[in-house]
C-alpha cells in the first residue's frame, strides 16, 4: 500500500516529521517496507525558458539555444524537434546527473560549439516515456525555480506492507487514523477532507436506477446512484498526481475517482456507462461457463459460485474484483452509475482463487470493506463526480441491507498486564480505544468499529493497547526454570537420529539434504509414489519420495560431472509411503571408492562389500543386533539382483538394504560407472530396552580360547552365511566365534563347487580341553557342515 | 706379564676384532668351548695342590669371567650393529603420502536442528514432530485460518489431489505449526515444545526454495505472557549466536494464530561487508510470534481461561545462514561435496552447553 506525505496529510494534523512518521508506522504494526522522494534526484533541474533558438552551422537536425533558467542566458545545444524560442521546459546544467539515460552533465563541444547543459524528455528525467521533444511547460511557469518543486514531486512516497487483518489500513485514511491514535496529531473530520458541508448522501431528483440483489449471499448490498449529463475529461492534477506518485496512470476523471477513493479510504468503487447497459442492474450468480471480457483484457469464464453484476443481457463485473471491458466508462460517456456495494468477504476469495485474479477491489473486499460506509462512500463518489463532471444526480437505490452487525467485547482491563505482560493504565487503555474508533463504556464493555472486523475478542483489544503503547516497553519476565540441571528431553527416535548422522559423518560419509519430491520416473524402480502434488513446481518435484537414494543418485550424478572423483553422500529423512512417512537413512557411494596410489596400485570403484560394510556399521551405531541379523534377498528391483541384499532381524524385519544399484537405475541418471548404495530403515530398528546404566559384572574366561581351521568343499550355490551358521550351531558350549577367511575356487576344487575356509574359536570353561573333547568338538564341526553337502577338504 | 695374562689379552684382542657373530662364536669355542683354552685350564684345577689351587683359581676364574663377559658385550655390540644394518637398509622415502582418510561432514541444517535442541533443553523444551503430508485442518483450519481466508492463498501451499467425499484436503505443510495442534491435543499442558522439521511452499526464486526447514516453538501454561516470550526469544538468540549484544525488536503484525502476534527484528551490525547479529546498525526480520489465540487453545480442546502461551516460528536455514556466513539458500539442497565439505561440520562438533552450541 502506496501513498505520499502530503496525502497522509490531508487525512492527519500533524507536525510530525517524515522520520518520525515512518518509525510510528513500524512501531505500530504498518511495516514500512520503503520510502522514496521521486524530486530528490531531480532537485537540480530547474524549469527555464528558450529566449532564442537558431540553426547548428554543422548539423540539420539540432539547433543552438539561449536558455535562462534564472541566472542569465546560456549557450546549449539541442536536437528537440520542438525546441523554439518562448518553450517554458526543464533544464540541467553541467554535473546534474540525469537518471533516464544514466549520465552526468557536463560542459560539452558539439559539432564545434559550446553546450552547457541539456533541455529534457520526460523520458530522460524518468517522468514518463515520451522522448520526441522536450518538456513543454506552461507559459507562466516560474523561471529558475527547481523542477521538483514545481511539479510537486518533493512529495516522499511511503510503501506499507499492510497485514490480512488490516482492511481498514487499506485505505489512507485508516493509516492516518491509527497515527492519530498512536500520538502523531490528529484525524481531520471525513466531510473536511471532501470539501464536503456535512458528510452525508446527496440528494437527487432523477428517477433512482434499477439495481437489486438477488444473491444476498455473495452481494448481500448493492447501493447505486446515477448521474446523467457528466463530462468524463482529465483529472484535476491533485488527484491525477497522487495517482501518478503511487504508480497508477491515470485514465479518465471517472475511473480515476474510482481508484482514489480505493486508496484514500479502502471503499472501491465502480462506475458504469448507463448508455452501454440494457435494462437494470442485478447482482446475480453467473450462469455455468458464462463468460466476461474484464477491463485487463482478459476473458473469464465464470460458474455458479460466483457473483456477478450483469443487466438483462450480459456480465459487466466479477463482483468486487474486476468491471467488465463492454460497459466501462470512455470519454464519450455521458450517464453514469455509480456501484458502492458490499461483497462477501470469503465469495470473493474462492472467486479470486479460482479465476486467478488479483486486483486492488478483490484485495480489499477479501479482507473485509466497512459495511457501515456505503452510504458514505456512494456520497464522497457522487460529489466528485458532481464537482469533476458536472451532470444531474439522481436518487439513490439501495439495495439489500450491508452485514453490520454491533459487536461488543466484555473486556478487562487486566488483560493487558495478564496477557501482554504490560501494565497499562485503564484510563490510557481507554483512550487509545477511543481514538482508534472503540467506544467503551463505564463497565468496560467495549464496541468494535465496524472497520475493524479483525477484532472479535480481549486478546484483540490487548493487541490494539500494546501495539499503539508500544510493545517495546513490555519488560522481559523469564520463563520459570525447574529447579536442578535440565533434564533431557530427546526421544529415543531423536537420539537414533543423531547417532545414526554423527556415525555415518565419522565414516566419512557426507550428509546431504535433498528434495522430498522427484519425478515420476525416479520413483518408479522404488515402487512408485504413492503421494503426488495436485499442483507441483514442475514435473521434476512432483511425487513424494519412496526412498531417499533417488535424490543422493541425483545429488552424485551433479558432483561426478563437476569433476568429482569420488562422492560418499548420506542423508536422513523421510520416505513418503501409502500408510506413513517412514524414517530413512540413505547412503550413495559413487565413483571411486579406493584412488590409485603407490601401495594399492589402481584405483577401484565401490563394491557391494563397501555398502555392507557401511550398512553393518550404521547398524551398529544404530544399537541394532548386528550378529543376530540374517542376509536375506529381495532388495527390490532399483538394485543388481545379484549383488543386494537385505538385512533382516528374524525373517520378516527388514533392517537396511544394501548392494550395488541396478544398472538401469543407474543410467537414469546419466551415471557412469557401477553405484553402492545403503538404505536403513530407523522405525524398524529394535529399542533399547533400559536397564539402567549398571552394567553385569566383568567376568573375562579364565583360560585362553583355542582356535582351529576348518576349510569345506560345498556346493559352489551354498550362501557361505549358511555353512558359518551350521558350524556356530554345531556345539553352543564350545564355539563362540566362527569366521569365514577364504573363498577358492579353481585348481583342486572341482566345477560347482567351491572350498570355504572358518576359523572356529573354541572357549574352554574351568578346565582345559582334552585332545578328546577337542576332537569330538572338530566332528561336531563336521557333521554339521555335512548336513549342508559340505565336505572337510583333506 | 704372566701366561694367564697374556693369554687374556690374546683372547680379549681376538673378541674384539670378531667381524661378526660367527668369529666371535669360533673365539667362544676356543676359549670357553668344551676343548677351549680356558677351559683347559679349569680342568687344571682338580690336579692342583690346595696351596697352587688357592693361588692360581682365583685368576684363572678371573680369566673365564673375563672373557665371557667380553664375548656378551661383544655379542651385544654386534647385534646392535646387525639391528642398525639393518634398519638402515628398511629406511623409507617419509614424505610419501598415505593413504587419505575420508572426512565426512554434517549438514549445516542438522547441525544447527542440534543446537536449538541443545539450547531449548536447558529452557526445558522438548523436541516434538509431526507428519509433513498434513490435512487441511491440522495445517489451516485448527490455526485460525478458514477456508478462503486471506492467509491460505498467501501460503503458497502445495496440495494433494481430493479423495472420495468426506476425507481431509491433504497438503504438504505449509509451516511447522500444525506440530502446535497435535501437541496441545496429545499432551496435558504445561507444555514446552520446539519442533523442527521440513515445510513446503509453492515458491521457488533466490530466497527461496519450495522446501525449507521451520522450527517451531510453543509453551503453554497458566500466566504466560508477552514478556515470558520476549525473554525466551532473546535468550534462545543469545545462546543461539553466542553474543551478549544480541539485541531484539519487536514489530505488531498478524497471524491469524496468535494474538498479540509480533514479528522479531534482530539488529546486525556490517563486518568486512556481511551482516553479523549483534549490535542495531540495522535490523533484519528473523521469527515470527505471538500469544496463542485463544481460538486456537479452544480448537485443541483446552480452555483459553485456564490456559495461554506463546508459539514463535523461524526459518532454520536463514538461521544457519545468519550463525554461518551463506548468503544463497538453494545450495543447501544441491548436495554439493565441495559446499558439503565448506559449510559442513565435523561429527565431532557436537553441540554442547558447556562447549558452546556453535562450531
């Protein structure tokens, strides 16, 4: 919301200055998002005049002058077609700097005669677009005086974000009431600011116009009066130039009082051409696929939600958004309608959402216009048409009855220190009330404005105290500590979580954070999305993510072609599944996973094993029973289906998936060589059970465990897991450790089979074992593994 | 000189001169060995008279001991020069590189999720979470904002298709408020909440992302006020940049879920040309926050009479960029090692009070 000083100023007393006004506006809640004073930059152009123009000895096309602007005749040369001896324009000396062509002025030579200075465009001081001729001022303009202050541009342009709850600050006048209320000076009275005698409706003799409402639910008032006999010429420039400060062209006198008084005081307004409608007004549903052409140019169809104001053949408005193109106003236009309306507040934000039309109307009647000032905005409209126009006024319709409905809040003055934790007293608390348009009576019955649809409630009024007190001078009051050292609040889930990125960035991986969207495409070798945007940023972000690594694939892919040369990513958040979003780690490992160096030889990518060794350590970290766990299959089809793997506690519990990323899945992203990649599953890791922090007692054996090499032929399909399980099952007692150190195949070992080497650890209890127990133990060995086909190798 | 004595020089020079383990075993033999010269002479003593026993034992033990003692020294002397011979021969080129360890490295945005759980746990806050795929009434419609409100469009808000009749509008949260409901309806007050997690809106430019990281804060109890928020928030900052002169303005604004609602300036001052917190030679909008409106305390099943507080809600990412010096969001999520690797932080930086919360 755009307006000047001196705007503000006709609406507020004040002695204030510019800076104080635009700390009050912040301090209040009516963010100052920028000032600008459009004549600073242009305060060293004065207005001057041509005393004589004669033809360039060198050049066609550009003439020598004699200007004054105030000390004196000065030599300047000038290409304007329209210079001429007696032009009144605007002129800029030597070091003026002129914002339209960035550049700074100086004494010049051109063609071989002296320039001193520059006779301006509008679009060279930025004014405007024009740049076929120089401004051309009125004759009386005075001489030497700087252009800024000539044009009134020395008028700051304040820019305020005003808050969804702040109809009534959508309009001049409501800011400056607030000021008012906040100390800055004080509110001139309405009919004052108008020129108006008294603030009321004016009178007229012509028929009143045919308008009604026959949706009270979208347009429950439609106040309409007409003059006939209007002139619709140029605006008078104090209204065509607080338009012009703010950013608005001004168009015609008509449609210019119309935007004024949206931004003077939030009521928009519209004005139809009585000449180009056919029979009365209605406010009215539009019709399924009805169509308008709107005054931006655009056609809209519309539906039976909407409200529309249309006469007995067509459309001429979106209610409270937009007019329609067919019966706006020209300057042929000679009746006139004036349309001061209410429209519902939440109509005409679905209307807006669903049309995707914004405008200055919609702004403000979604926000809530004032339903008691229909009659005073038909009023203020039809006396500046009456003044600007001229014509005949006629009597007033009015149709259906505005929303206003007497609220009153049961407030206790208490609240303000109970609540806004500043004490105020009730009689200040009183007085801000007042000013801001509250009237409170002797038991602290409060009634609300009707420009204040916000406030419904005590906790709306303390606001009101506290932001024009000051909310700066409510004291800091600390938060009541427990007594002791704070006591820890993390989750088990939160503190998995941690270990988990803390483990992970210890192993030298590094911790990305990638969408939580992808495309379909991405999703598909995961099992697909199961949750896609209706409205997605575009087709790349559009389903939720089944696992994380589609997004660590993507991630590696970008570093690999910046150059990388090997990328170790994790990330930890969540997939999106049918039923839950499901706490993931993921972990991509491409590239390389070993450089070539002077011990190890060449270099060599990731390999299955590297994703199991991470998997297995992040299990670990995780508190997860890492010997307990079973390799199982059935990784899903984004992986090599023959190097994944899962890993499982019992056989239903999938604790992480592990293994080499199909090749498919791979090239989708345009990846070279082989990819590993880890997936843990944090909601299916098993809690830890609390004991306390007590730990058993320490009980080392007391004699030293024997170990005994096994190696096995078996069956070259065996899953080796399977051979070392059989084995640790093979005498509970004795073994406590089974580990498989080689794998041959090859000469000795015949074709299908391969030859499996463990290393049995073997505890003894309280006594040593004998030669016999340690035999029984080998058979034991033995026997078990030969229950698999595996068969001790000589 | 006697024969025992130059016998013993004899020996003790051919020690010496020993080239290597080998000789000096050839001496020991000689002299010591079962057909050795000394020991030729011990055997003499059994046939000596007690009187040329007295007189001739003592030296020619000397003798033996001298001798062994020369061939251990030696033994020694010779080890020592192998053990050198050989080391010399191991020596390596030192200045070879080993093998590089990896170091991994934690995202900024967790780092700083550690720090605010550090620093709130000491306020007694606790960590809550909720679903990021939101229904229409946890995310709008419980917070004060109806439908066709105003706030909904500015929401930007990303939305699922609708289902059969009567189920919930779905969406990608919009903000880290919806945790404020869930909460107030599962837990008994007092609570104390921070919630940190993913939020999503329908924006996408420099400054943002269409998925950014909130974090919320609620506490509901009997008594709070405007002031218990204005300490809170300052106290938070303060630990949060680690900086006494943090210092703190709020500006009146609205969200529909508070009221009194006010938006928190933090003063920054300019250091080698970025902003750093502290200090008020400007003021750059960090939270937004606000007394819970009584509407919402009342949607959640509590009654506002009985019960109110105040909920605050931030940007992590602009709070990581503020502590940590980036100045452009969209890096975050790019997965960059080299950014990874910059911005990152060892796993070894974990946030603790008695350390610092920053790294």
């Amino acid at each position: 919301m755009k307006f000047t000083l001196s705007w503000l100023k006709e609406h507020l007393e004040t002695e204030a200055s510019l800076d104080a006004i635009v700390e009050a506006l912040t301090r209040i809640g009516l963010e100052v998002e920028g000032v600008e004073n459009p004549g600073e930059k242009l305060a060293a152009f004065k207005v001057a005049k041509v005393l004589s123009a004669a033809p360039h000895p060198q050049a066609d096309k550009l003439q020598i002058l004699s200007v004054d602007a105030g000390d004196g005749p000065l030599q300047v040369v000038c290409g304007a077609p329209n210079a001429r001896a007696g032009l009144v324009g605007v002129f800029g000396a030597p070091g003026a700097y002129v914002p339209g062509s960035d550049m700074t002025l100086k004494v010049a030579e051109i063609r071989g005669v002296v320039s001193n200075g520059m006779m301006c465009s509008t679009r060279e001081l930025e004014l405007g677009e024009d740049h076929d001729g120089i401004i051309e001022l009125p004759a009386d303009a005075p001489i030497g005086t700087p252009y800024p202050d000539y044009a009134g541009l020395n008028d700051p342009v304040i820019d305020v974000a005003i808050t969804p709850n702040r109809q009534d600050c959508m309009g001049v006048r409501g800011i400056a009431r607030d000021l008012a209320a906040a100390g800055l000076g004080t509110l001139t009275p309405l009919a004052e600011v108008y020129r108006m005698t008294v603030l009321a409706p004016v009178a007229g003799s012509d028929p009143a116009p045919d308008v009604r409402t026959e949706d009270p639910a979208g347009c429950p008032a439609f106040f309409a009066q007409a003059v006939s006999g209007v002139t619709n010429g140029v605006s008078p420039a104090w209204m065509s130039q607080k338009l012009t400060a703010i950013g608005q062209k001004p168009i015609s006198v008509l449609v210019d009082i119309t935007n004024f008084v949206s931004v003077d005081l939030g009521r928009p307004l519209h004005v139809y051409d009585r000449a180009k409608l056919t029979g009365g007004l209605v406010a009215r549903r539009a019709k399924d696929g009805e169509q308008v052409l709107a005054l931006n140019g655009k056609t809209y169809s519309l539906d039976a939600t909407m409200t529309v104001i249309a006469d007995d053949v067509a459309v001429h408005d979106i209610g409270g958004i937009m007019g329609g193109e067919h019966s706006g106003v020209s300057e042929t236009t000679t009746d006139v309608l004036i349309e001061c309306a209410y429209f519902d507040p939440d109509h005409i934000a679905r209307t807006g959402q669903k049309l995707g039309l914004t405008s200055d109307a919609r702004t403000r009647f979604e926000r809530g216009v004032d339903p008691a000032f229909l009659d005073h905005g038909l009023a203020i409209a039809t006396h500046l048409v009456l003044e600007h126009c001229g014509g005949t006024p006629s009597a007033i319709t009015r149709a259906g009855t505005p929303p206003v409905v007497a609220r009153s809040i049961a407030y206790d003055p208490a609240r303000a220190e109970t609540l806004g934790g500043l004490a105020i007293a009730p009689e200040r608390q009183k007085a801000i009330l007042e000013r801001l348009g509250f009237t409170v009576d002797s038991g602290w019955t409060v009634t609300v404005p009707s420009w204040r649809r916000d406030v419904d409630g005590s906790a709306d009024l303390v606001e009101e105290v506290i932001r024009i007190e000051g909310i700066d001078k409510v004291p800091t009051v600390p938060l009541e500590r427990a007594p002791g050292v704070a006591k820890p609040t993390a989750t088990p889930e939160q503190k998995l979580e941690r270990r988990l990125r803390r483990g992970a960035a210890a192993r030298g991986l590094n911790e990305a954070v990638t969408w939580s969207f992808l495309s379909e495409a991405e999703a598909a070798p995961f099992g697909g999305g199961a949750w896609s945007l209706a409205n997605p940023i575009s087709e790349d972000l559009k389903v939720m993510r089944p696992s994380l690594l589609p997004g660590l694939l993507a991630a590696a892919a970008r570093n690999l072609k910046r150059g990388a040369q090997s990328v170790r990513l994790f990330e930890i958040g969540r997939r999106y599944l049918a039923d839950a979003e499901r706490p993931t780690l993921g972990v991509v490992l491409a590239g390389e996973g070993r450089a070539r160096g002077w011990q190890q030889g060449k270099a060599a990518p990731f390999d299955a094993f590297d994703a199991k060794a991470e998997a297995l350590a992040l299990l670990a970290a995780a508190g997860a029973p890492v010997e307990n766990l079973q390799v199982m299959g059935e990784a899903g089809e984004a992986w090599h289906p023959g190097q994944s793997g899962t890993l499982r506690l019992g056989p239903k519990t999938v604790l992480a998936t592990f293994g080499m990323v199909h090749p498919l899945t791979v090239r989708a992203y345009d990846l070279d060589g082989p990819v590993a990649a880890v997936e843990l599953y944090l909601d299916a890791m098993p809690g830890k059970r609390s004991t306390g922090f007590m730990r058993p007692a320490y009980a080392p054996p007391a004699l030293q465990a024997v170990r005994r090499d096994f190696a096995f032929l078996v069956p070259a399909e065996l899953a080796a897991d399977a051979l070392v399980r059989a084995v640790k099952g093979a005498d509970k007692a004795a073994i406590t450790a089974v580990r498989l150190f080689d794998v041959f195949t090859g000469a000795g070992v015949d074709e299908g089979q391969k030859s499996l080497a463990l290393e049995v650890t073997l505890q003894p209890g309280e006594k040593s074992f004998t030669d016999e127990e340690l035999k029984a133990v080998a058979d034991k060995v033995v026997a078990a593994a030969a229950k698999l086909g595996a068969v001790l190798r000589g | 000189m006697t024969d025992l004595d130059h016998m013993r020089d004899n020996l003790l020079a051919a020690i010496d001169a020993s080239g290597g383990l080998d000789a000096l075993d050839t001496v020991r033999v000689g002299a010591l060995g079962k057909q050795g010269s000394v020991t030729g002479l011990l055997k003499t003593l059994g046939s000596m008279s007690p009187e040329e026993r007295q007189a001739q034992g003592p030296q020619i033990h000397a003798l033996r001991e001298a001798v062994t003692a020369a061939i251990a020294n030696k033994k020694i002397a010779l080890d020592r020069a192998d053990l050198d011979a050989r080391l010399a021969r191991e020596t390596l080129d030192m200045t070879l590189p080993a093998d590089g360890v990896q170091m991994g490295s934690i995202h900024p945005v967790s780092q700083v999720m550690d720090e605010l759980a550090e620093i709130f746990a000491d306020l007694g806050f606790a960590v809550a979470t909720g679903p990021e795929i939101e229904d229409d009434w946890h995310n709008f419609t419980a917070l004060n904002i109806p439908e066709s409100h105003p706030a909904r469009a500015m929401h930007d808000t990303f939305y699922f298709p609708e289902g059969a009749e009567g189920e919930r509008k779905m969406l990608l949260r919009t903000h880290t408020s919806p945790v404020q409901i869930r909460t107030m309806l599962n837990q008994k007050p007092p609570i104390r909440i921070i919630a940190p997690g993913r939020t999503y809106r329908s924006d996408s430019d420099a400054t943002h992302t269409p998925m950014f990281h909130q974090v919320e804060g609620l506490v509901i109890d009997k008594g709070i006020t405007l002031g218990h928020l204005k300490w809170t928030l300052e106290t938070f900052l303060k630990a949060f940049f680690e900086r006494d002169d943090v210092v703190l303005r709020l500006r009146p604004s609205y969200f529909p879920f508070t009221e009194p609602s006010a938006e928190v300036d933090v003063g920054y001052t300019m250091e080698k040309g970025k902003r750093v917190i502290g200090g008020s030679d400007g003021w750059m909008e960090v939270l937004g926050s606000g007394m819970v409106h009584p509407k919402v305390i009342a949607a959640c099943g509590l009654d506002p009479d009985e019960w109110q507080g105040f909920a605050f809600g931030c940007g992590i990412d602009r709070l990581a960029m503020l502590k940590y010096g980036m100045d452009d969001l969209r890096p975050f999520f790019d997965g960059d090692i080299r950014w990874l690797k910059h911005y990152g932080f060892s796993a070894l930086d974990v946030p603790t009070l008695s350390g610092g919360v920053g790294a």
